[in-house]
C-alpha cells in the first residue's frame, strides 16, 4: 500500500501536471496558482469538502468558490479527479469552443462551479452571501433532533482578490454577522501581473481582517498538507467568527526558472518549462495529461462518500418532513423558488384618484406578498426608509438572529449586489436589494454576473431622473437606465404609475432566468384609470398601446415611467390640434424586444415613422425606435439642484415642448 504522505504529494502534483498541460495545451491561460493551490484543494476537497460528484445540485452540500477565476484549471483538473461530468477529454480541450472548461468558470456551464468567478472579488463576497443563506434557512428550518441545514462554504481568493473594494466590503458584513461556517484560504503568494505585491500591496491582510471581527490563521509552508488540515479543522471548531487562513505560496510551485515569477501569472510556462518542472517534481511521465491510478483512485472515493452523504441527508429530511410537514412543504417551496398561484390577490388597490410614488407603491407590494413568497428576503445599502424596501414585522438578520428577512447592508452597494448573488445561487431565496439609481454603478460588475449566471434577483433602484429634485446632478441618473439596458439578459423596467409597478414585480417574480430592475420614481404619479386604459397585465410584453387616437394615427409617442403620463396629456393637446397622436408605454424595452414582429408592428407600425421618444435620462438608444425621421426628447447633461417641476420644465418635459417636438416631426 501506497504511504500517506507519498500518495499526498502524487495527488498533489498530478493537479499541478494537469494545470500545467491544459493550459499548455490551450496556449492560453494561468498555470502558475493552480500549481500553488494545489496543497490546499487536495486537502479541501478530499478531506473537508462534503459534496456528491453525481449530484452537483444536492442542498445541503458544502459551498466551494475559486475566487481567482483565472486559476480555473484548479477547479476542472478537482472536478474530473473527484468524479463529476467533467472528462478527461474537457481538460484537453480548455479554453476551446464549445468546451466545459471556459477560460474563466461559468455557473451553469461547468458541473461543480458554484459561481462564475474572474472579476476579482466577487467570488469571495458571493461566498458570503452563500454562507448568510445557510444560516438563515438553519434558522428557518432546524428542529430539536431534525438538523437539516448544516454545511460550510469555502472559498480560495488571491491577492488579487484581496486588493478589490468588494472584497472588503462583504468581508466586513461577514465579520459582523459572525459567519463561522464560511472560511477563505488565502492564497498569498506576493506576485500579481505586473509583479511582486510590494509594488502596491504592503498592508498586513491578516490584520485587516482580524478588525474585522474574522479568526485569521497564518501557515508559513503552503506545499504543507498536514498544516493546511490542522488550519481547517481548527477554522471549522471556530463558533463565533468567519476563518481567514493566509497560506503562504509559491506560484508556480515547481518551476525551475519561473516559480515565484509574474511570467507563471498569466501565460503558458513552455514546452521545455513543463518538461523540467516534471522532472523537478519527480513525475513518473512526459506524456501531457497524465493521470495515476493511484492518484485517481484516491480522487475518486469522493463518488462514494458523496452518495453516503447524501443517502443519509435525505433519510433525516424524510423523518423531518414526517414531523413537520408543513416546514418541510415551505421548504420545497423554497428551494424551487416557486410564487404561489394568486398572490397577486394580496396586493391592494391603488385608486386612480390618490397619486402615488412607484417607491412608495413598490413598498406596499412588497409588504403585501412578502406573508406568501417564504423565499424573498432583501433589504437596503443603507437606504431602506427612502427605498421603501423594509418588510414590516419580519425583523433584522443580525448574528443573534437569522430568522428574519430585513438585510442592513450598510453603504456598501457592491457588496450587496455580489452578497445578494451569493444568496440566489445558494438556493432557497429570492433576494432584492435597494439603492438610488445613480448609485447602480457602484454595482454595476454585479448585476452583470447576475445576468451572466442568469440568477433571479432584483434590484429596487429608487430616485430615478431629474424628478428627484434638490439632491443635485450628483444623485439625478442620467446615463444609468441606457447603460443598464445594455447589460444581456437584464431585465430593466420603469413603470408609470402604481399599476404597472405592482405588474412590473409580477414580471420580476415570475422570471426565473435571470435579474430584473425596477427603477422607480420619488415623485408622486397620477394612477391610471384602468377603466379608461388597458389593463396592465400588457407590461408583461414591454409595451403597449395604452391609448390611441380615433383614426390612425399621425405620431407616435412612446414614454416610460413619469413620462408616461405628460405624454397622454401631450396628447390631448396634439388633439386639439387635429394631430391624431398614438401614446406608448414601454416599461421593459427588453420584454418588447422578445415579442413576436407582429406584436412590435402592431403597437410600433412601420408605416408610421413620425415618432417621439420621451424619457428623463440619455437620448441614446431611443433611435432603434424613433429612427431618423423621429425625435427623442431627453437629457444628454448633468441635472441641477431645484425643486422637480422646476427641472422637469427647464429640462423640456413640458406638454408645449412635446408638441413643438411633433410639428417639426410632422414637417
């Protein structure tokens, strides 16, 4: 029989061998961190790590996130090793077209990838908002002798990692929410791209996150196994604290003349490099690729105790949903992220003859569907009052107490956005968060991971144009609804009134592929008589015709959220002017974007091209619909600091502008 520490060291170095040849073989990618983790997953995956190769998606399974997405053939060479849908054959391929072994890992694309990591930082704060989940559903869900909820997340960052704000951020929430089941291996290994860290990174990370409330541990020896384990083991006794262990590595462990160099960083080591980097680890074989039996054997009895695992959860879940069937029904509920039929019902009516703000309005939906939906939980990057994201009656989450579903984020806008990802991708939730519109940008890297990994989250962005009013150009977004249109499969809606806000978060509610925007005014709106307009169940398609002229008509207007409503009046004094004018809400240009062409012809037809686009922010975009012959009427500067019907009007959101805007369309 193979000694210990011998099959360690095979194990070891046949994850580095295997980094080594995929990216030689790619002639692109990372070989050096692999080769320095590699001490550290072997230990992870093979000692600590409780998951089920065949069953990737099983609840209660241990979380593990490669912050440092570059070093992706770490986590594919422990995928097929361990004994997931990853062959040996994928390893080869990596980086290539149509492979599972991307570039970076890819949540839903790789089996066994928790998250799509590369932006650096995020993989670290997703992790945390994994390890908040397991609590919470801990709280919501563990009786006396029925234990359902109990694992660990892990995650391996980088220096990188560590440089990044959003790191910091949801580092510091983690600290003060005493998440003892998450711990991060550091990988510290001094060297970045341009270098070593000394050239801009000198703090003492390990003090750092001491103050934030974190058990740092400190391992000198990274090629150590044993160190690492005893490192773990004491991190997983720690009750009150989440665990920073900083190990000590050498990128590119192993080679004789790039080791501890940036030029392991970021490009293949070299034929000659990889043959005398084998030769330095004393590896049985040239031929790339090569895997032991001893050490893929060894790898592989993770097959087995993950379906004992598993076996033996899903006995304790049996007996638990026989002693609380109704917990145990929330429970499915919950993992499926499933929306009860007619919770709509709860929400209350919104006369046409009391305006509202759709912050305000988002609010009361809000509180009303929150009794029904157990999965949704958010909160406020310090904004809640102004947001109108508190869920009234459902308390805090807070370190003494995760049974409630109100977050306080804190002014920490990114690490929010990469917490409420950690949270969806967990399972079990339905998380939104709040913040002004004009503060998305601090977020923005993650709404774009949230639409990448298609996860259902939702962002209540209040105080969303110039209607804001006296705050100032620093807080009125401008530029924020374009840009954030531009995101792939992100939802972005601007309702106008109550009714299609309460229809917008049905939209939200009910998409399960990716995140949805609702962006919502501070101002009060007039609430559509629904008498009088179509029904807003039409949001669902993005636009529509929400009130057209006798006879076909001369121009189309077509506006979103506060501008929908000066565009009926704008209308009425078209009309009397014997301009027959076509009025267009479009709330969501994504939704409309999908529809069938003849639903788009029908509310947009092409016949008729004089057309004017009204909207409170950036012009760009609206061409695709107005075209060259139409007119936008928007804002292509910084706001100003007046009360908001002052700027509405200095802005040109006026009935006389619109119907000036017309007669020269009309020319």
């Amino acid at each position: 029989m193979i000694d210990q520490k011998v099959l360690d060291t095979l194990c070891i170095n046949t994850i580095r061998t295997l980094a080594m040849d995929g990216v030689q073989k790619a002639n692109s990618g990372h070989p050096g961190a692999p080769m320095g983790m590699a001490p550290m997953a072997y230990t992870i995956w093979t000692r600590f790590l409780k998951h089920n190769p065949n069953n990737p998606k099983w609840a209660d399974r241990d979380r593990f996130v490669l912050s440092g997405g570059h070093a992706c053939m770490l986590i594919y060479s422990l995928l097929y090793l361990t004994g997931y849908d990853m062959p040996l054959d994928e390893l080869k391929k990596f980086r290539q077209w149509g492979s599972k072994t991307p570039g970076h890992p890819e949540y839903g694309h790789v089996p066994g990838v928790e998250a799509t990591t590369g932006p650096l930082g995020q993989g670290l704060s997703m992790a945390v908002g994994m390890a908040i989940a397991e609590r919470m559903l801990a709280a919501r869900f563990n009786r006396p002798e029925h234990e359902i909820v109990d694992h660990y997340t892990y995650v391996m960052a980088g220096d990188g990692d560590m440089m990044e704000g959003v790191a910091s951020e949801a580092a510091s929430l983690a600290g003060h929410l005493k998440l003892n089941k998450l711990i991060c291996l550091y990988d510290d290994n001094s060297i970045t791209i341009d270098g070593p860290t000394s050239l801009a990174f000198t703090e003492d990370v390990a003090k750092r996150f001491e103050a934030y409330g974190w058990h740092v541990r400190r391992i000198e020896h990274g090629d150590d196994p044993q160190s690492i384990f005893a490192a773990i083991d004491a991190a997983k006794k720690e009750t009150s604290r989440p665990s920073l262990i900083c190990v000590k590595t050498h990128i590119g462990h192993g080679s004789p003349n790039k080791q501890d160099s940036h030029e392991a960083h970021g490009a293949p080591l070299g034929v000659e490099e990889v043959k005398l980097t084998k030769e330095a680890l004393g590896w049985p074989s040239q031929e790339p690729f090569f895997v032991p039996e001893d050490a893929l054997a060894h790898f592989r009895k993770c097959v087995e105790r993950g379906a004992e695992w598993e076996k033996s959860w899903n006995e304790r879940f049996a007996a638990y949903a026989t002693a609380y069937p109704d917990a145990a029904k929330e429970w499915e509920m919950m993992m499926s992220k499933a929306v009860p039929e007619g919770w709509e019902q709860l929400i209350p009516a919104f006369a046409p003859d009391k305006p509202q703000a759709t912050r305000v309005v988002s609010g009361q939906v809000l509180n009303a569907i929150v009794k029904v939906i157990p999965s949704l939980v958010g909160g406020s990057a310090d904004l809640a009052p102004s947001n109108n994201t508190y869920l009234k009656g459902y308390g805090d989450i807070q370190a003494t107490d995760f049974s409630g579903r109100n977050f306080r984020f804190g002014v920490r806008e990114h690490g929010m956005g990469a917490i409420m990802n950690g949270l969806a991708l967990h399972g079990g939730f339905i998380p939104y968060g709040g913040t002004f519109l004009v503060f998305s940008d601090y977020m923005r890297p993650t709404v774009r991971l949230a639409a990448l990994m298609e996860q259902q989250v939702v962002y209540v962005f209040t105080h969303d144009s110039i209607g804001l009013g006296e705050d100032g150009p620093t807080h009125q977004p401008i530029e924020h609804i374009a840009s954030l249109r531009m995101i792939p499969n992100l939802f972005v809606m601007r309702p106008a009134d109550a009714t299609e806000t309460v229809a917008a978060w049905k939209v939200a509610l009910e998409r399960k592929n990716g995140p949805t925007v609702l962006a919502l005014c501070r101002q009060n709106l007039p609430i559509l008589d629904r008498s009088k307009y179509p029904s807003a169940d039409m949001v669902a398609k993005g636009a529509y015709i929400l009130s057209d002229s006798e006879k076909t008509p001369d121009v189309i207007l077509i506006a979103t959220g506060s501008e929908v409503s000066l565009a009926l009046k704008a209308q009425q004094a078209l009309a009397e002017k014997k301009i027959a004018a076509r009025v267009v809400s479009m709330p969501c240009c994504e939704l409309f974007e999908q529809q069938p062409q003849s639903y788009k012809d029908e509310v947009l037809p092409p016949a008729v091209t004089a057309r004017v686009a009204i909207e409170a922010g950036v012009t760009i975009g609206w061409y695709k619909y107005v075209g060259t012959t139409g007119a936008v009427i928007g804002i292509d500067s910084f706001g100003a600091s007046a009360p908001a019907n002052i700027l509405f009007e200095k802005f040109g959101f006026t009935v006389d502008n619109i119907v000036a805007t017309v007669t020269k369309v009309l020319a």
